[in-house]
C-alpha cells in the first residue's frame, strides 16, 4: 500500500480496505480514499467501492475526502453513476483533493453541470478539505 505522505491515516489500527483503484480509511468522522495512479476506475470498480464506503461507514451518510491528485479521469458511465444517488447514497459531503488551482477550477465546471445529490467542492489543501466537511 503505498499513499503519498500527506494522504495517510493518523493511526496505524485504523482499518485500511485496499481496492484495485483505491486505498479507503474512516477517521474521525470521515472516510478517506486515495485514488491510485495510472489505473481506470470502471463502473464495476466503482460500484465495489461504494459497497466499500458501506462497510467503513455503517451504511452511514459520512462526509468523504477523496484524493484524486494522481487519479485518471472518469469514464462518462463511471462519472454519470457516481452523480446518482445510488453513487452518493452513503456519502454526505464529498470534498476533492486536486493538484492544482486549475484542475479546481474545471472540477468545479463538472460539479455544476452534474447537479449532484450532496455537497461538493474541490481543494488543492487536505487542511482546507477536512476542516469543510467537518462544517457540513
């Protein structure tokens, strides 16, 4: 399991769920994934990993921080299900980690033409992130 050093758990007993495209954690109220590089994230990846944030969440809506600095876009089936609320229906904000003040600016772009079922926003600070969904 490799994540980049300011993208881990705070404690070594948290529970850690690895996924062919993801590494998922819940901590402190939010449930944490990090997306990793050079793969594609299908719908049937997807789907898996959403019975994933069921298992670490209780079946909860939880405020979710994903970091997709590294990820490979979605394609348009895998994005469209995870606008749904069958792809949101544990989540209850979602943050994003993105490398970049313009990778914000065209996320930000989607969210508005997506119309999703929660709260989203884009952040280039993990800080900025958590201390968001913790207000939601």
């Amino acid at each position: 399991m490799k994540l980049p050093e300011d993208f881990v758990p705070g404690d070594e007993n948290i529970e850690v769920i690895e996924l062919p495209t993801t590494i998922n954690w819940i901590e402190d109220g939010i449930l944490f994934f990090h997306t990793k590089p050079d793969l594609d994230h299908t719908l049937d990846l997807a789907k898996k990993h959403q019975e994933v944030i069921g298992k670490l969440s209780k079946g909860e809506r939880t405020p979710i921080l994903a970091d997709a600095r590294q990820a490979r876009p979605l394609d348009v089936e895998t994005r469209k299900y995870y606008a749904t609320a069958e792809g949101t229906k544990y989540a209850k904000a979602f943050a994003f980690l993105v490398k970049s003040s313009f990778s914000k600016v065209l996320a930000n772009i989607f969210i508005k033409l997506q119309k999703l079922h929660v709260p989203t926003k884009m952040f280039t600070s993990k800080e900025e992130a958590v201390k968001w969904l913790k207000q939601q």
